[in-house]
C-alpha cells in the first residue's frame, strides 16, 4: 500500500509542474507580461526557457520516478524562489491579499511534498528500480 501511495503523491505532484510548464509555453506572452509586472526584466527569455526545462524535465523525471531527489531540488529551485516574488501577499493589495496568501501556503505545502520525496526517494514503483532490476549481475572471478 505504501509503494502505491508513493507513486500516486508523485503522480499528483508531478501533475503541478508539468501544467506549469503547459501553460507556460501555451501563454508565453503572458507570462512575459507578468514577470515584467513583478520585476523580472532581466534576461526574460533566458529566464523562461530555464524555468520551462526545469518544470519539463523535473515534472517527468518526478513523474516516472528516476532520479526523484534530483527532479525534487531542481523543481524546488524553480517552486520556491517564484513563491516568494509572485504570491508576496504581504506587499499585495488588500483585495488579492487572502487569494495569494492561500496560494502560498499551498505552494508552501507542495514544496513540503518535494522535500519529502528529496528525504525518501521514489519508492518502489520507479523507473529507478526497474532499472535497477535488469542489471545483470557481474561474475566473479
């Protein structure tokens, strides 16, 4: 039961980042005119394209269960930084300050997901481990 838990909690997980990385392709001028309105206007392409990599990449590799801890860090790197700049409710205006303070305890939470994966691996059911289960074994000599 617990192998099952540990891939459907990275299915869901997973499920965040690669919507993400969807709706950040999908609305790409959008997203651009919003980095621009919370400050972000170095590099902006740079920044995206990086951001888009370590959503697709960290989401699929979450997903499927390889190198979880990796896939974990690398979408921390992107989750928490973007947290704290764009659902800052503390500067926000007193009309979107309850929406974007439940958006960041819920980012909070999903951050805490990732650092339980980072601490736990990826359980039973993973890429990983099937790898790990066609490796011939070496003779000795």
């Amino acid at each position: 039961m617990k192998d099952m838990l540990d891939l459907l909690a990275r299915m869901l997980i997973s499920c965040i980042f690669l919507f993400e990385a969807y709706d950040t392709i999908a609305y790409m001028k959008n997203t651009k005119n919003t980095m621009t309105d919370y400050g972000l206007t170095w590099q902006q392409d740079t920044l995206l394209i990086g951001a888009i990599i370590l959503l697709v990449v960290g989401g699929i590799f979450l997903l499927i269960g390889y190198r979880a801890r990796l896939a974990a860090i690398l979408l921390l790197l992107y989750w928490l930084p973007v947290t704290f700049i764009v659902f800052s409710f503390w500067n926000d205006p007193i009309e979107v300050r309850r929406l974007h303070s439940i958006i960041f305890m819920k980012n909070l939470a999903v951050a805490g997901g990732l650092l339980m994966i980072i601490l736990h691996g990826s359980g039973r059911f993973s890429v990983k481990r099937l790898i790990l289960a066609m490796r011939v074994p070496k003779e000795k000599w």
